[in-house]
C-alpha cells in the first residue's frame, strides 16, 4: 500500500489558515483507480458494486488517518472558490466531536453580527424561514443563504401551478445545481440553471449565486435569477431578515417591505418621515413603522428598520429593539 500512499500523497492539498485539506473524491477516484486497474469498477458507470465501493472507502479512510487527516468536512465559499467546494479529508479535528469532548470555554459576546445572530436562531431570514426552508439550506450550505424576491416569485408559481412541486423539493434543486453546475464568474460569483416544471413554457431557469458579508465582515449566499430586473426601489433592502417575535405574528412581511423600499415610511409623523427621506439621499438608517393584521384577528405593530451600508433590513416588533 505504499505506492498507493505516495500517489494520495502527490494529490493537491489545500492549505487554509494553515490547515491542510484533501479533496475527498480525489482520494477515492485515486483508490479505486489502483484497486481496480482495469476499470471494472466504475462508480460513474453504475457498476462498482457494494462490496468493491466499501473496500474503497475502507482503504481511503485507513491510508488518510495513517497521513495525518483525521476527519472529513464540508468547504463551500468564501472559505475555497465554487468551482472547489464538496468535502475534504482534514488535518483539523472534527469540531462537532471536539464540542462534545471538551468543556465549553468561557465566551464573551459583543454585538454580534447578523451571521452570527442567524446562526443562533436569534434572527430568521424574513423570505425562507416562512416558507419552511431552513433545514434544506443548512444541508447544503454551512454559512447563511437569502434569496431574491424574484426567486421566492418563481418558487410561489411553481408550487401553485399544477405540477407537483412543492418549496422544500424546489429549493433543494436550487441548491444543489448550485453546488454541482454552473459557472464560475468569479470566485465569489457562479451562474447555474435549474429545470422547474409547470411555469409557463420555460424550463431552464438561470440563477445567479454570491457571497455577500453582512456589516461585521461575516459572509452569507444571494441567490437571485440572472437576469432579474431591479425593481423601482429607492435603495436596497439587502438580506432581509426577522426577529422571532416578528415571525411569531404570522404575517407576510412582502407588501410592507415593498413599501418600505418605495420610501411608503408608514404610520409615523412628518418629521420621522422627512429624516426617512433625508437618510435616503445621504445614506442614513432607515425606518418605518406599519401596523399589521396578526393571527388572532387584531393588529400588532412591525418596525422595519434598513441598515445605513444597505446591508440587510429587519423586521422586529417594537419591543424587541
């Protein structure tokens, strides 16, 4: 098995933060090609059998701990370009087992980010988490990812329409050309097409995906249509987002974040107004107030509140702020 460990070994290594990682089907395209020279075995092909696949995977797992890689991850941008994410054999112990092995240390926070706030569950995002979304994204991609009106546009007329589709089946189709197709405009840009039956004609939907940061410098994934038009908006609403008391109300948030975006300040006096109109033009904070028909019949007040950079837009109730 020495050869074999050479030949893993010449394989190219990713070093970030000064961490090595080896792409996971570099390793088992490289076993399977020397345990089975003459090409019986072929995984794309559909004929290596169960037995054969296992005793690849056993080989690659035994000679990668032997080099040092301990524990197989998942990179997607912006930690390595699109074109290079998937998994990858890691000289970095699994953090998941190392959180269950050592004690919680002593952490500090101090205003922490929408990333972070996100990641938490301390903030939704406004258009996924109401339809349901979020354990699909998080099987796909590690960091947050919004997206577009014009694609939650598309994924209401597809459910709609009289093919079976449903929001879970179409994201995930979403996302996962997302990862496998497409090219790459840049290495933090990357233009795929998805097939989504029962809108109209068409087929092939072109999408567009970026890694974008929210103001503390954390990234998330914007997924919009390619050619989609920019609506007759002031200014950029961003990653949209909502506090779980916003989300507790059950109301779709879509025609006040229109007006909002409008410059339609809502239920404030002049004065609050006139700043909304001054931040406008000089790239200040934004806010607006509206009050909205909630689950139990009555009307509850939402502030929506559009970070200074444009960066993201929160809806929240009042008491939440």
């Amino acid at each position: 098995m020495q050869e074999l460990k050479t030949k893993l070994a010449d394989l190219p290594v990713q070093t970030i933060d000064g961490k090595n990682y080896l792409s996971y089907q570099a390793v088992t395209d490289t076993v399977a090609a020397f345990l089975f020279p003459n090409g019986r075995f072929s995984q794309s092909g559909g004929q290596m059998d169960a037995a054969a696949y296992q005793m690849v995977l056993e080989t690659a797992d035994s000679l990668c701990r032997d080099m040092g890689y301990c524990s197989v991850v998942k990179l997607t941008p912006p930690t390595i370009p699109f074109a290079d994410m998937g998994l990858y054999w890691s000289t970095q112990p699994d953090t998941v087992a190392q959180a269950e092995s050592e004690p919680e240390p002593a952490i500090i926070y101090a205003g922490p980010g929408r990333v972070e706030m996100l990641e938490e569950g301390l903030l939704l995002d406004a258009r996924l988490s109401q339809l349901g979304l979020d354990e699909v994204t998080r099987q796909h991609f590690k960091i947050p990812v919004t997206a577009s009106d014009g694609v939650i546009n598309l994924m209401q007329r597809a459910v709609a329409s009289a093919w079976p589709n449903d929001f879970k089946g179409v994201w995930h189709d979403i996302l996962g050309m997302c990862v496998v197709t497409g090219k790459d405009i840049s290495p933090t840009e990357r233009q795929f097409s998805v097939i989504i039956r029962g809108v109209g004609q068409r087929r092939y939907w072109h999408f567009k995906a970026q890694i974008q940061q929210d103001h503390s410098g954390l990234p998330f994934l914007y997924i919009s249509l390619a050619d989609e038009a920019t609506r007759n908006v002031l200014f950029a609403l961003g990653h949209v987002v909502m506090t779980p008391g916003a989300a507790d109300l059950e109301v779709d948030f879509s025609p006040y974040l229109t007006r909002h975006a409008q410059g339609d300040w809502g239920e404030q006096d002049a004065f609050n107004k006139q700043q909304n109109d001054t931040a406008v033009r000089e790239g200040y904070r934004l806010w607006s107030a509206y009050n909205v028909p909630n689950k139990d019949g009555g009307t509850a007040r939402i502030w929506i509140i559009t970070e200074a950079d444009r960066s993201a837009t929160t809806v929240l109730t009042p008491e939440e702020y």
